[in-house]
C-alpha cells in the first residue's frame, strides 16, 4: 500500500492574542453570541498526549517519535485551568468535560478535579464535573477521582470483537481491560457510565448490535451506550464521507433487533438523540455531528492545553487566553472575563451546517485535530 503523506497545520501557531477591554464590565451570566446561542458546557483538555493511536483521531503515520507534543511548560498549570475555568462559570458555565488526548495521562490529574469541583455557579452551585476516557487507567484511578469530586466517566469503546478492537486503537490494547475500567468506575460511584462507539461504515459497523446486546445485558443498566457518527475533524485522518454510517441507519439497524421508540431529551443543546428499548432495559443514543447538524444550539467552548480557546470542534483558529494570564500587565478576572465575553460574543461559528459548502469547503482546508482540543 503506498505511504500516506499528510501535512499537519501547527495550531499551536495560530491562536490570536485577545483584546482585553478598556471597560470591563462584571459579567452578566447572560452571555450571547452572534445567533444567540449561550454558554453553557467547557471542555478542557489536559494533556495532547495519548497512550491509543485510533486512526481516525491520532493516525500512526502522523504522531509518531518525530511529532512534537506539547512540552510541560506549555500546558497551563491547575491553578491557571482552575482560574480560567471559574472566569467561564461567571459567564453561564455550568458543565465541564476533561478531554484530550487522553486526560488520565495528566499526572495528578485528581488534584485539578478537586479544584475544579470546588468551584460554584453564581447560584452557588457546585459544577457538572465529568470525563471522557479511553479507559485504559480507569482501573487505576476511578475511585481516586471520585474522591477528588469527579461526578460521572465516559469510556470510548469503538468494539467488542477484540482483533476489531486491537486494530481500531492500533495500539493492541484489548477490550477486557476497558471493561474492567468501566467496572471499577461502576464500583467507585461514576455511574452511570456513557461508553461511545464512533461507528466506521467497512470497519466495525458489524459490532453495533453486539455492543447493544452486551451493554442492555451486562452492568446491570449501569451504561447508556451512544453511537456517534465518524466525523470529520482535524486533516490527519483521511476522512471519507462513505465510511460515515447515518445514525438513522444505526438506529434501523438496531431497531430489527431491538425494537426501539424515540425519548425526550434530557436537557436543551444535547448533542445524543435518545432512543428507548420498547422492552424498557435501557436505552441508546445516536450523535449525528455529520448527517443532522446541531450548530443551532450548540452552546459548548473548548479550551486546549495550554489555554487557546476554540469556540468549534472545527475551529481553525484559538484565543490565546494564556497569553493574557502569564501577561507582565498582570489582568485581573474582571479583565479576563471580559476578554472571554467578547469573544463569545463575536462567535459565529457553524461549521457541521456548512459542510459541503463552499464556505464549509474553505473552512474544512485548516481544522484543528480533535486530539489537541478534545472531543
Ligand atoms: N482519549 C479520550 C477518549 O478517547 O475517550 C478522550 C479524547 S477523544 C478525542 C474524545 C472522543 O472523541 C472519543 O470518544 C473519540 O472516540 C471521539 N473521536 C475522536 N475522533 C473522532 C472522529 N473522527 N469522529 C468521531 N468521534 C471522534
Ligand atoms: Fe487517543 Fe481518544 Fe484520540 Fe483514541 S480518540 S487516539 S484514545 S485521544
Ligand atoms: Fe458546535 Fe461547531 Fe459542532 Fe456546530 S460544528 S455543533 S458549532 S462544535
């Protein structure tokens, strides 16, 4: 088979420095962007270092020995995550996901959830405080963060089938030791524990009744399992839109075999629609970034490791809000607040409503990859 040669834009280069206001005001909680939508979920990512190689997030052939993570220095420190991260709950924040690469590599990560989970909303309450892990040190540390005020995990697992498996993560790591990470979250209080399969039309969409059978069957209805659409972030993973299996199709799959009715959701700008075995054990959801776009309400930031604020997973472009935290100027949080709040006020983005597009075309040219902001 012939080499792939992809060309990998440096991201890290190209964050703007934000303008901070002359006037800053205290920020309203009310925050609005240019089609209305507020803010409401922060994804942090700690770490742009992962122990996995899935091809469709961090292909083999472009992070191998040669390519450049991020040195310590670079990330921001707790107190800087934890700083930034309550600026944004003065602004309507009331969610935050740890995300990278993978977060359980950040070492003591527990101490930022403590940090984290001490924060409170205007209202003085606590923070919806999760994870998203591929589970390969859930074992290890899920009752340590549940201790430090972690609330809930998810787990990615993309098959049941092991060779599957093995050959998805391209690292042979094997299925039962993410299931004894999902059993040790279950243990230590996480549950319920949402595992997600991003589906691969020709690579593992033979897996998706299995996986359903297994997790309506097994953990005693501990686990939502959610199916997402392969999307196409980044420029590394050599997306092709035939490879995309349509959650409608995951769901008429399903539906033969476990009859399924639609539900409700559960709260406003969800990205999974919820569908409920008509046997009533359990239910599913579908993520269909690609063939139901949900830009309209989509009310998420996503904050890179070392502090580059992205207001898309598409985005081609980062704020630099470390920049302004390790600024000799020496800003206060009503400065920095104010920062944010402008940007989120400019932010227009839209891009799964653009795919195909010219716009969407010319946007789709330089995308950041989903293993340096998170998923
Ligand atoms: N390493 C952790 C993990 O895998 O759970 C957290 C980071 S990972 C980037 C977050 C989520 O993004 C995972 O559930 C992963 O499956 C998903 N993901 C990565 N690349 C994707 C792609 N091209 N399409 C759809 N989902 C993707
Ligand atoms: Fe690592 Fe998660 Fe990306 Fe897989 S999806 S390579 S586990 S960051
Ligand atoms: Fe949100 Fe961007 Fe995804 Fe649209 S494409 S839902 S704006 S992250």
């Amino acid at each position: 088979m012939a080499e792939r040669s992809i060309p990998l834009i440096d991201h890290r280069q190209l964050a703007a420095r934000p303008a901070v206001p002359v006037h800053a005001a205290q920020p309203s909680g009310l925050l609005s962007d240019r089609r209305g939508r507020a803010l409401h979920d922060l994804r942090i990512s700690v770490t742009d270092r992962c122990n996995f190689r899935c091809s469709y997030c961090m292909p083999k052939e472009v992070f191998d020995k040669d390519h450049r993570f991020l040195p310590h220095s670079e990330l921001l420190s707790f107190e800087e995550t934890t700083r930034l991260a309550r600026l944004f709950t003065l602004h309507g924040v009331r969610k935050i996901r740890l995300t990278g690469g993978e977060p359980l590599l950040r070492k003591n990560l527990e101490i930022l959830v403590g940090q984290l989970a001490s924060l409170r909303t205007p209202d003085g309450e606590p923070l919806d405080l999760t994870l998203t892990t591929n589970a390969s040190l859930l074992a290890r540390k899920a009752a340590v963060l549940k201790a430090a005020g972690l609330q809930r995990v998810t787990v990615s697992l993309d098959a049941l089938d092991d060779t599957v498996f093995r050959r998805m993560n391209d690292v042979d790591f094997p299925v039962a030791d993410v299931l004894t990470g999902i059993e040790a979250a279950i243990a230590a209080g996480l549950a319920p524990i949402k595992v997600n399969m991003v589906v691969k039309r020709g690579t593992n969409d033979q897996e998706i009744v299995p996986m359903a059978r297994f997790f309506r069957e097994q953990f005693g209805g501990q686990v939502v399992l959610r199916f997402i659409e392969y999307m196409d972030v980044g420029i590394t993973n050599g997306w092709r839109m035939d490879e995309v299996l349509p959650s409608a199709q995951v769901v008429q799959r399903l539906h033969e075999v476990f009859p399924l009715r639609a539900l409700e959701p559960t709260a406003p700008g969800e990205t999974a629609e919820r569908w409920g075995y008509a046997d009533g054990r359990g239910e599913i959801g579908v993520i269909s970034s690609v063939t139901h776009a949900f830009c309209g309400d989509c009310n998420r930031a996503r904050l890179s490791t070392e502090g580059k604020l992205y207001l898309c997973l598409f985005a081609q472009r980062g704020h630099d809000l470390r920049a302004l935290l390790r600024d000799p100027a020496a800003y206060d949080d009503r400065q920095i607040a104010a920062a944010i709040g402008q940007i989120w006020q400019g932010r227009d983005d839209r891009y799964s409503e653009l795919r195909g597009s010219a716009a969407g075309a010319e946007a789709a040219a330089a995308k950041v990859e989903m293993s340096y902001i998170g998923g």
